[in-house]
C-alpha cells in the first residue's frame, strides 16, 4: 500500500514537471515566432510603396477636395498576365480613368511600371474567388474614404472613361448602389447557383460597379462570405453577398445589357468590324482577350472621339455665327474680337454651293452611276459603302439623341437612292434618300414608315504639314544607287579576281533584310511580236543595264526555231554589247501560255530564292524611277508589289488620224484624254521567288492556255496567303514561348497596289481569239473596249454620227409605242 502512494506521487510530480516545461516551450517558441515577424518588418525593404503611393494618390485628396477621386478601378489580374493584358489596360484606358487604377495579383506581384498590388496569401487559381473578395476588402480597409466609387473589373475588358463619368456623375454615391448587368445563370445553371426567386448577381465580366455605401456595408462581412460559397462562380458569390449584407440586388435594367456589354463570342469577340452601334453606346466592352486587339479598339475609340470633337467645335461655331447679331458684331466684320475670327476664313467657301453645273454627281442606288468611271454602272465599293454607313450611323444617332423625352424612335431601314460627289478643294456632298420607321410609345402608340431626305456636307479636316529634314524619297534614291554601283562593282571584282564575298545578300551589314539593294529579274513571256520586242530591248538595255546595273532579264520564247532566229539574234546582239550581264531565254514549243512561261522561269535555276521576280509584257515602258519603286514596295517574306499601270488608249482615235504609227511614250501626257490606269489589270507584278515557291502558291496555274486569267489566279492566292493566321494578334503571355517565334517565320503576304505613271502599256491592237474560254474572252473584250479610248472621246465619236442619232431617236419611237398607256 505504502508503494503504491509513492508511486502515484511520482506520476503527479512527473506530469506537473512536464506540463510546466510545456508551457515553458511554448512561451518560448511563441516569444521566437514574434521576434521573427519583427525582425522581418525591421528588414523589409525601405522602398516598399505604401497603399497610397502605388496608385499614385495624395493622402491629402478626398472626393470633396479633387477632381480625380469619382472612381477607383480595382482590375483583377495574374502574374502572366502582368507584361501583356494589364499592361494593354494601363497604356490605353487606364491612364484616362477619372480617379486611380489599381491591379490586383497573386502575393508577390510586383511591377515597375503598372500599379500592381500582390494580395497576402492569394494565388492565380481559377475561378478568382479569395481574390475578387480580398481586392473589394483592400480597397475598403485602404481607401474606402477616397473614392465615391468603386469597380471590380477584369483584365480582359475595355471602358470609356468619358462616359464612365458622366454616367457615375449622374448618380448618387451616398447610397448603395449595386450596378451592372444583370444575371441568374444560364439555362444550364438554372437552379444550381443557391439563388432565391428575386436574387441575382452583377456578371463580372463587364464589370460590376459599387458606391462607397455599399463596400462599406459588405466589406467587414468578407470573411464570413468566403467560408459560406455555393458555387465556382465568383460574381454569384459577390452578389450574394451584397444582397444579404448591404440589402440591395443588382440593377435590374434592360438598359444595362448594352451600357455594359458582354459579348458571348469569346477569344473571337471584337476581332471584326468595329463599326457597330454597340461600341459606339456602351461603357465597357468584354471580352478582349489578346493585348494587340486592346490597342486596336483604343486607337478605333480615340478616332470616334477625334469626329465628336470636331462636330463640337462645327456647332459653336455655327452658335457663335448666330449670337453674333446680339453681341453687336457688324455684319461684314470677320472677327469675334480683334485678333479672333468669328469663323475659321475658308476660300471659295460660297462657291462650292454654287458649283452644281461644273461638278458631277453619281447616282446611288443598288449600283454606282459614275461619269468618272470606265465602266459607268458598277458595284458600289466597299470605301464608298463604308462612308455611306458611317453617315447614316451618326445622322440616326443625332436623330435618336433625345429619343426618351420625346417618347418617340426613329429606326433607319433602307437607302432607296441617293447622290454623291466629291469636291477636292471642300469635301463630299450626299443627298440620300431614307426610308425610316417611326416608333411613338408614349401616349398613342404608332408605327408609321416614312420617307426623308438627307442633305450632309462632310467637310475636310485643315492641312497638317509635317516638315523632315532632307527628302526622303531623293535621299534613299540616292542611297539605293550608290549601292547598287557598289555592289556591282565588288560583283565584277568577284568574278574576275575570285576575291571572297565580302558584302553578303547584296548590301551591306546595315541594310541587310531589306530588298532596296536586291537585283531584279525581268520574266518577259513573248510570242512573235518582233518589232515590240525589239522595241522592248532597247528601252531595258537604257534602263535596267546602263541606269540600274543590277537587273537580269529572262525571255521565254514560244515557238520552233525557224520562228525565234530573229528574236535570238536581238538577244545576242545585246549580250554581245554587255558581256558582263545575265541575258538568258528559254524556248517553250508549244501553243503560247502566259502562265506556262512565267511557271517555267520561275522554277528555273536562273533565279535565285533571293531575287526579285518582275512578271512584265512586251508593250510595257519603264524608268529606272520604275526600278526603285519595284525595290521599295517589294518585301521579302512581307509584301508583294502590284503597280496599277497607266495604259494608253488608241492614238490613231484621239489625234483622228489612221496612221498606225504609236506614240512614244515619252511624248505622251498622262491625263484622262490619252489613257486609263488599268485598275483591274494584275499581269504586271514583282515577288521574291522564295515567296512565289511558298506551298501555298507553289507558282502559277500551268492549265490556263491562251490570253488572260492566269494573273486573277495568282492574286487569288496571294489573297489567300495573306489571310492566314499570324502571330502579332497573339498576347506572349498566353502562349508557348516559341510559339511567336515559329509563328513569325510564317510568310503572311500583304498586297501593295499604286498608280505608277512612269510604268506605260503601249497601245496595240487586240485580237480576241473565238476559240479562248468564255472568262477570257470576255477579258479580253473588255480590255479591248477600255483601250479605244476615253468615255468622253466614245460619246463625241458616237454623236457625230448622224446615223447612231437615227438609230436612238427610232429605238426610242419604238419603245414609247410598246409601252403601255398610262
């Protein structure tokens, strides 16, 4: 027994001795663990930013003493998308915000530019939740004294902050408010997301907008939210949140769904047409998935901008022209003040109103009636049409401006018909005639369709001049032929003297990569036409060998042997005189293909990958300014030049004689009397031949015999190349590495296309074969036609001729009489 009690105390000696080394240990590590948290606030870095100084706020300013407290944008971000999407945001709309803009991450985000905010023991895991929650309870805790507003928005979303401020200046603050689109879920969702018959939630895409009243009412309850979620989503969670804590649901308003726009589309959405109604109205537009398209909307918004201020300043204009009576202002007086005029002075202003026998209208309706034109009937094109719908976009809009107020809609439906011309010196004139449909909804309902005519003036912005230094164009002219000499010089010495390469890809280190220096090769298909070519031979030997220095040429010759000697003997004639240059041909026996021969030049050894390929007719002229053009527009990898040449009309019409001698060129004016540019003409063209070898041209169609059509082909691929998909469009934070990398090497194909006055198609006289196929002969009947000579030229021959009047006056007899009576 007396054991047994001594061993008991031993127990209860040994379990209080351990119980107060417990405790010891414990006041111990407690002790260490605050000493470290000490010791790392004394080391942390004396540069932190404090709240304040990230978003750049004056702990002075309050909404009652600063213009820049409306609006704190909380954008909620990840660290892979610092560099690409947040940045988008700060660079286009976020440095416009009417208060701060601050960017929300995982801990441990960190920007030297962009003022980012890492949130203690938050990470970038989708969906967002802990870090929406966190941002609105940093806000709270930091500056829910500073602002009037808050927003919660993503990095994937575009707002105009103009109209974000004038809608926020509209409304009061001082109570809660809860504002966005509206929302219970999809059709999929429905009844899985907790919600009550009248709940719903702010869809967070677009953006969801908070008064101070309401972070203030819901702010201290976060953490209670956080640990009751009943659902991945998000801005469900924040919405019941709201609901229960600050009292108020959503804005339930129709009107919401386009002031803040959501576009159901995804990655593809805001890639296309970015004339829409719905840009032009809303807010906030989501979503904008890749940086470059972020940029792309920005610059669109600053160019709508750019036309409001411009209307703007038309209208106090027009205000102060009409207030000029009651300032006492004489009449004949041109200034406001001295020194001030009344209206920006316009010469010949009055007379543009009065031009309407000098200048010519074109007819709009399903077609283009244009005098101007070749063809006078033709498709209305995609410029014209555009204007015409930005016109009526903005006339509709003016129209509808106080649609509410008035109770009424006006809805555009159609163009029946209108009038357009073009003054240089002013403007457009448009007079268009509109059936619209007017909506009253208050009081008497009616629908009524009617029919209004518009009468629009659009004025030309003044002349900007911007002045360099030296003349761009002469200088690298100048530049191009002094390397051009020099390359061909070192060239020479290559060849005779076996002396190393010193200059590679035919330029020097500093112009490497561009083809102002590269050697163009003429492709010249020929058939018989021995007077043209030898004509064609002396123009190239003046311009491409003695000017230029750096051209080859390469004729393909269709025909046998008996048929080529003389064409054989001009080409060695020439070689003979320039030794030194690369005068080759190729003999084709077989029925003439203008497809074939340039195919088969193409692909011949010849040309190399890094050449420049000139597809060229016998009837053409060039200068060497013709050359330097080639060089500059002509980009490999990049660019291919389609030079719109100027093609002359029959000479023997315009001078009224029968001589079939052609005109020089040189003696030629280029105006609309002696020749058209030949717009829809692709046969002249230049392409490097590591371009034109690309799979996805892989050369011409070799089907095509006869005239014609095997240019329309090839720019169909062209077309086509250029159409693919290329890796600026993609965001780098949202991809593999080497995705742009590999995406770059692709070759995406742009079409350049100008006027070149000093390329010139000689006339000749078109045959038209019976036996081509129904597209070319076509073509070729309308080439035929255009080259007769000018619209005005046709008229005055077809007039002076008394039997065509005969022949009109008893059509038109004729078709009076079959018509029925009226």
């Amino acid at each position: 027994m007396m054991q047994h009690t001594m061993t008991k105390r031993k127990t209860l000696i040994f379990a209080c001795f351990g119980i107060a080394i417990g405790l010891c240990i414990g006041t111990v590590l407690k002790n260490y663990r605050a000493l470290e948290i000490v010791k790392r606030c004394q080391m942390k870095p004396s540069n932190q930013k404090t709240p304040f100084e990230i978003i750049g706020l004056n702990p002075e300013e309050t909404i009652h003493n600063s213009q820049k407290t409306l609006v704190l944008v909380g954008v909620m971000t990840a660290k892979n998308f610092i560099e690409g999407r947040a940045k988008a945001v700060y660079n286009t709309w976020g440095k416009e915000v009417p208060g701060r803009i601050a960017f929300f991450s995982s801990e441990g985000s960190h920007s030297d530019e962009l003022p980012v905010i890492g949130l203690k023991n938050v990470d970038d895991r989708y969906p967002p939740q802990k870090k929406s929650f966190m941002m609105l309870y940093y806000m709270y805790e930091h500056y829910i004294d500073k602002f009037e507003w808050f927003i919660r928005a993503d990095d994937d979303v575009y707002i105009e902050p103009q109209k974000l401020e004038k809608f926020l200046r509209s409304i009061d603050s001082s109570k809660p408010q809860f504002i966005g689109q509206a929302g219970k879920g999809n059709s999929e969702e429905f009844g899985l997301l907790s919600l009550e018959f009248d709940e719903n939630f702010c869809m967070g895409g677009p953006g969801v907008i908070l008064s101070s009243e309401t972070l203030r009412r819901v702010a201290p309850h976060i953490p209670t939210c956080l640990k009751n979620l009943y659902s991945t989503h998000e801005d469900v969670e924040v919405g019941r949140c709201v609901q229960k804590f600050a009292g108020i649901p959503c804005t339930w308003n129709y009107e919401m769904q386009y002031i803040l726009r959501h576009n159901s589309s995804g990655r593809t959405a805001y890639t296309g047409k970015l004339k829409r109604k719905e840009i032009h109205n809303a807010i906030s537009l989501h979503p904008i998935k890749q940086a470059p398209l972020m940029y792309r909307l920005h610059s669109f918004v600053q160019g709508l901008k750019a036309e409001e201020m411009r209307q703007e300043s038309l209208q106090l204009n027009r205000d102060i022209k009409r207030m000029a009576k009651y300032l006492e202002i004489p009449d004949d007086s041109n200034f406001l003040v001295p020194g001030i005029l009344l209206i920006p002075k316009e010469e010949n202003g009055k007379r543009h109103f009065q031009d309407h026998n000098i200048l010519e209208w074109s007819f709009v309706a399903r077609s283009l009636y244009s005098t101007d034109h070749a063809n006078p009937k033709h498709k209305i094109d995609s410029a014209i049409r555009e204007g015409l719908e930005d016109v009526i976009t903005e006339v509709m809009e003016n129209i509808n401006n106080y649609s509410r107020q008035r109770g009424r809609v006006i809805e555009f439906r159609e163009l029946l018909y209108g009038y357009t011309r073009l003054n240089a010196l002013h403007g457009q004139d448009l007079i268009l005639d509109l059936l619209l449909i007017y909506k009253k909804y208050r009081g008497k309902k009616m629908t009524v369709p009617v029919r209004r005519h518009l009468y629009v003036q659009r004025a030309f912005t003044g002349i900007f001049v911007k002045e360099f230094d030296e003349d761009f164009y002469n200088v690298t002219l100048q530049k191009s032929l002094f390397q051009n000499i020099l390359d061909t010089g070192m060239e020479k010495l290559t060849s005779h003297l076996s002396l190393p390469v010193l200059m590679g890809g035919g330029g020097t280190p500093g112009l490497q990569g561009t083809s102002i220096n590269s050697k163009i090769v003429f492709v010249l298909p020929l058939a018989a036409r021995i007077a043209t070519f030898k004509r064609f031979l002396q123009t190239y030997e003046q311009v491409a060998i003695e000017q230029d220095k750096n051209c080859d040429l390469l004729v393909v010759i269709f025909g046998e042997f008996f048929q080529i000697k003389i064409h054989l003997d001009l080409i060695k004639n020439l070689k003979e005189r320039h030794i030194h240059q690369k005068i080759n041909y190729i003999q084709l026996q077989e029925e003439f293909s203008r497809g074939v021969a340039l195919d088969t030049a193409t692909r011949s050894s010849y040309i190399q990958n890094d050449d420049i390929i000139l597809f060229i007719d016998v009837d053409m002229t060039f200068t060497h300014e013709s050359l330097q053009r080639i060089r500059m527009n002509t980009m490999q990898g990049q660019q291919v030049y389609l030079p719109i040449v100027f093609s002359q009309y029959d000479p023997r019409r315009r001078t009224k004689t029968v001589d079939s001698k052609v005109v020089s060129p040189d003696d030629l004016e280029i105006n609309n009397e002696t020749g058209y540019f030949r717009q829809y003409g692709f046969g002249i063209c230049s392409i490097f031949k590591s371009d034109i070898m690309d799979k996805d041209i892989n050369g011409f169609d070799k089907d095509i015999t006869g005239w014609g059509l095997e240019d329309v082909k090839f720019l169909e691929k062209l077309v086509k190349v250029g159409h693919r998909q290329n890796a600026f469009m993609i965001n780098t934070a949202e991809v593999a590495p080497d995705y742009n990398e590999q995406a770059s090497k692709m070759r995406r194909l742009n079409i350049f296309r100008a006027p070149d006055p000093t390329l010139v198609h000689i006339y000749h006289d078109i045959n038209c074969d019976l036996r081509l196929e129904p597209p070319q002969y076509n073509m070729c009947l309308g080439t035929k036609a255009n080259s007769l000579g000018s619209t005005p030229l046709i008229e005055e021959l077809f007039f002076n001729n008394p039997e065509n009047i005969a022949f009109m006056a008893d059509y038109n007899n004729k078709k009076e009489q079959q018509s029925p009576m009226r």
